[in-house]
C-alpha cells in the first residue's frame, strides 16, 4: 500500500488514537522546533526535581503511603484546566496568530483495556512514556531497555490493533 | 536561590510547573502535550512495515520527538547542575516492605537493585523491565495516551474519556503494585 499525500489522509491517519497530532497547518523551517526541544528540557528537570521519575514515589502512590504524586497530577490538571478555559475564554492566539485547535477524544473501550495494561506497567517500570526519557537522562542506562519494549509494545499494538476491542 | 532549587521541589511547585507545559505547547505552535505518540512515531520512523497504522509522514510531527530528546537532556542536565542531595525519604511501610526482598538502596531515583544491567539478566529484573516497558508501550497505544495525554492534556480539556483512561490508569498501577509486584518482587 503507497502511503497517502494528500494533507486530509495525512492529518487522519497521524491523529488515529492519539492525543498529540500536530494541529497546525503552517509550515515551518525544521528549526522552529528547536523551542519543542527547550521546553522539552524543562519538563525533564521539573520530573526529575519532583521526583515524578522516582520509583519509589510511585510505589507510595499506588499504596497509598504518600500524597506527593496526587499533588503533583492534581495541581497540574487543575493549572491545566484554568489555562485552555483561559485561552478559550479570551480566544488566545498562538505565536504565530493561529487560533489554538484542540481535538476531541471520542470514547472507545481501548481506554479501558489500553489504560488497565498501562497502569500495571506503570507500576512495575515506575515510569510513564516521559519518565522514561528522563530516566535515561539521569545515568540509568539500562531503562533504554524498557525504552526499546515500550517501542515494541507500540509497535505490537499497532500490529495487532484490528483484532482488538475498541 | 542555588540551594533551595538542589532541593527536592515539593508537589505545589513542580504540578503547576507540569500544567503550565499545556498552555505553552499550545501557544507556541498549537501543539497538544502528549509523549506516548513519540513511541509511535519512532515506530513509524523506523519499523512501519506496512502496517497502515504507522503509515504516515511522522516528519510533521518532529517537535515531538524533540520534545522527548529535551525530556532526555534535561534529566541529564538535573544530575548534572541541580541534583538533589543523595538520600531521600522513603515511607517506612515501603522501606519495610522492600527490605523484605532485599532492597536496601535508596540513593538513586531507581532501585539499583532491580534497575541495573546485571539485574536485566535475573528473572525479577527481566520482567519489570521488559514485560513492563512492553505494557507501558502496548497499553498508552491501546488507551490512545498516557499520564501526558491523557491524565494532563485530555482532562485540562474536559475530555470524558480522558477520565475513562486516567481511572483506569490507576486501577491497573493499584493492582500491579499491591497484588502482582510483591510476587515479582520476591522472585
């Protein structure tokens, strides 16, 4: 099968299960996004500051033994709330004067199934997908291997993901 | 200033520092935070073997994997200009529990001694390590997102089913950590 040009295909396929497509429709020098890669750098030192990429912060989670993870995603999600009701309040411009786009998720049982197994691999590796890059980033080479399984685990889904419920 | 950023940052700093990530990705160039499609991008990248699902031109969404080679450097960078002192508290419950199995470290952000490449070898380090990473990946995919996409940029939209995923999310960390890890654990 030859992989589809036009635009519309493109955006569709791109955006099939997942959160993060890219909505703009400018285009752009390769290095406008070197500012991805600056805020990216300062996610990683908020996770590690947090300890958000501690193993053992995430065992007290789901023990609960510790309130410091329930903090963290509580005020996060509520910062996050105030501010796309603030950029849509005020219809807040992008930098580049687009109006800021945001797709709906329509639900299916994938985020059920999907999200039981992810939460036990949460719990066992001690990372989510970001974590893990932060991870490694730290000196502990070895979670590249959990790294290249999670790979394989996106890969195997893709595989297998018309035969599976959603 | 110095001394008090070489501190762990308590959860009302870093949480709104991580929800503000929302705002700015989508004022710099209308981008929906999310990390787990960077995995499906590396796949679409560098194994799509014809499966249409990773058929698309991952090229327009570079910023993302940028974006996770900053998550990359500014771990490296945190040990490098503003680690935390060495030693951090660790609820006695759990420090009872690990020592149980045999975990006396806690100097790291990772257990040494389930998280090293020796312990890659061991049946216990082999399972959390590689089955986990292989659910982590396999399970966001399924849900469509992770903690990122879902439990942060979906509910800061009021997305229903991001609510579906994060509950979920959770009920399956409950069950892995306080029913199934403690086999693994005492493997």
């Amino acid at each position: 099968m030859k992989q589809q040009d036009s635009p519309d295909k493109s955006v569709d396929a791109r955006s099939q299960d997942a959160m993060c497509f890219n909505q703009s429709a400018l285009k752009h020098k390769w290095y406008h996004n070197v500012k991805y890669l600056v805020v990216g750098m300062l996610f990683g030192i908020v996770l590690v500051k947090a300890e958000v990429v501690n193993w053992f912060r995430i065992q007290e989670m789901f023990r609960l033994q510790s309130f410091h993870m329930y903090g963290v995603i509580g005020t996060a999600v509520v910062t996050g709330i105030v501010s796309v009701w603030l950029i849509k309040k005020f219809n807040v411009k992008t930098i580049y004067g687009e109006p800021v786009k945001i797709a709906s998720k329509t639900f299916n049982k994938g985020q059920i199934y999907g999200g039981l197994i992810f939460g036990l691999g949460w719990a066992m590796t001690g990372a989510c997908p970001g974590p893990l890059f932060a991870q490694i980033g730290t000196g502990s080479t070895v979670v590249v291997v959990t790294l290249l399984s999670a790979v394989v685990g996106t890969w195997v889904y893709g595989l297998v993901r018309e035969k599976l419920p959603h | 200033m110095m001394e008090a950023i070489q501190q762990p940052w308590p959860w009302y700093v870093a949480g709104p520092l991580i929800g503000l990530t929302v705002p700015v990705l989508l004022l710099i160039g209308n981008k929906s935070f999310g990390i787990s499609s960077s995995l499906r991008h590396v796949c679409a990248a560098c194994i799509p073997c014809r499966i249409p699902f990773f058929q698309y031109d991952w090229k327009k969404e570079l910023w993302n994997l940028l974006f996770v080679f900053g998550i990359f450097l500014g771990g490296a960078i945190t040990v490098g200009l503003l680690s935390n002192p060495p030693g951090f508290q660790v609820d006695a419950e759990l420090l009872k529990e690990l020592s149980g199995y045999g975990h006396v470290d806690y100097d790291n952000l990772v257990p040494e001694a389930i998280f090293s490449w020796r312990s890659l070898f061991t049946l216990r380090g082999f399972i959390i390590m590689v089955a986990g990473g292989f659910l982590v990946g396999f399970g966001t995919r399924y849900a469509g997102g992770c903690t990122s996409g879902h439990a942060i940029m979906g509910l800061s939209n009021l997305q229903l089913p991001s609510l579906v995923a994060t509950l979920f999310f959770m009920v399956g960390g409950f069950i892995m950590a306080n029913l199934v890890l403690p086999l693994i654990l005492s493997l």
